[in-house]
C-alpha cells in the first residue's frame, strides 16, 4: 500500500478513484471512530452500520470537492460520524415510537371522555392563542404548522426573507409559550 506524506495527496488519490487512498484513510481512523461510538452507543452491530455509512459520506463529499484539499481529514471525519450518529439516533427513535405505539394500540382505545374533553381544550386555546397574535405573526405560524409550508415556502409567498419568517415564526412561538405559562400560573387560583 502506498504511504501518503500528506493529507492532501490523501484526498488527490480519493478524487482520482484510488482505492488505496479509501484503504489508508479507513485503516488509520476506523479505531478511533470505532472506540468513540462504542462509548456512545455500544452496540457492534449498529457500530458497523455507522462507520460504513460515514466513510461513504466521507468519500461522497471530497469526490463532490465539498472537502478541500488542504483539509485536516480527522476533523471532517468526525463531524461526518457525529452527523450520522445523529441521524442514525432519530431514526431509531422514531422506529422505536412507531413499533410500541402498534403494540399498544392493536386492541386498546385510550380515548375516554376526559382525556378527550382536555385535547379540545388544549386544541381551543392554542386557536385562541394564535388568534390573539399580531397578523404578522399569526400568518406565519399558520401557513408553517398548520398548513405544513417550508420556510423558503413561506418567504415565497409572502415576499418576506427566510430569515424574517424564522424571526417570526420564533417570536410568534414565544408569544404563545408565554400566554401559555400565564394561563398554567393562573389556573390553580381559580
């Protein structure tokens, strides 16, 4: 296996196809990621999945010329791993919530007449808050949870920047959480 001097003939040899290249890089950091997720997750079999789906990352993005040839590579490398850990994460959350919510709805209707009053209750006064806000910012909140538009979406429609619909969408949500709180503080005194 040829020896690489420096990091940046590392990713030349990369962006070229040669497989030394991706054998070199592999087997000098696979220990270190290897220890770092068992630390973090432990399990082998998901260890495996993650190195393989970062290192394909890795290659992915310097043969797109996303990483630059003068590179510190262990440093990229890391964040590609962390990344994917945490994707790999909420993935199997998500899967997880999913798999115990059809075990626990297959036969079983949670709904009963308090349970189902407090939801209309809760869903009258989020209207309720919504509906007291500055237009500005009801109309934000509205087409983004709601009506399901992304922020570019969003700023296409109303002619606003992405970066003031976030800035509303923030301070609609912060409106809201706060009348919210006042209502929870005041609620035992009557």
């Amino acid at each position: 296996m040829r020896e690489f001097s420096k990091e940046k003939n590392l990713i030349r040899a990369i962006i070229k196809a040669e497989k030394n290249g991706e054998e070199y890089i592999f087997k000098k950091f696979k220990g270190g990621l290897v220890w770092y997720l068992k630390k973090k997750i432990g399990n082998n079999e998901d260890v495996d999945d993650i190195i393989q789906e970062t290192f394909k990352n890795l290659f992915k993005s310097i043969r797109k010329g996303i990483i630059p040839p003068n590179a510190n590579l262990r440093d990229y490398l890391f964040g590609i791993l962390k990344n994917t850990l945490s994707e790999f994460m909420k993935k199997k959350s998500k899967d997880e919530m999913i798999k115990n919510q059809n075990d626990d709805n297959d036969f079983i209707d949670r709904r009963t007449p308090e349970t189902e009053y407090l939801r209309k209750e809760r869903t009258n006064f989020i209207v309720e808050c919504i509906d007291s806000l500055p237009k500005k910012y009801r109309e934000i909140l509205v087409l983004h949870y709601l009506q399901g538009y992304s922020i570019k979406e969003i700023s296409a429609l109303t002619n606003l920047s992405p970066g003031t619909v976030c800035y509303r969408l923030h301070i609609g949500r912060k409106k809201i959480i706060k009348k919210a709180n006042k209502k929870l503080i005041f609620a035992d005194i009557l």
